[in-house]
C-alpha cells in the first residue's frame, strides 16, 4: 500500500527522467513531412527507374529467345 505522497514523488521522478525536447532541435510538423516527402519522392524515382530498367531487360531476354527460336 502506498501514500498519496508516495505516488506524486514517484510520478515526479519518473517524468523527470524523461527527455525533454530541446527548442534548438524541433521544427515545425510541416517541415518535417516536407522532409519524408521529399525522401520518398528520391526512392519513388529510384523504382521506377529500376522497374524501367528490369522491363528493357525483359524486352531484349524476349527478343533473344525469338531469335533463337527462329534459328531452330
């Protein structure tokens, strides 16, 4: 069983112990989505540059086997 005294002093120190954020290092909440925006429109651009690439391959693999295919 415990105090009400007991309990504040306990809630105290723990909230204490957490980190407080420091007002040099916080941005607005607008910046940072502007940040992972950003970031997930460069991977956007790198799949899709690798999807094209993959399909080129693709294309030239058929265009090979057809060749092959003919040559038979």
């Amino acid at each position: 069983m415990t105090t009400s005294e007991y309990d504040w002093w306990w809630g105290k120190r723990v909230n204490d112990n957490a980190p407080m954020p420091s007002p040099e290092n916080t941005r607005p909440i607008e910046e940072h989505l502007q940040v992972i925006s950003s970031e997930l429109e460069k991977k956007y651009r790198i799949v899709a540059r690798r999807k094209d690439a993959a399909r080129i391959r693709c294309r030239h693999l058929e265009v090979r086997s057809r060749e092959n295919e003919k040559r038979k």
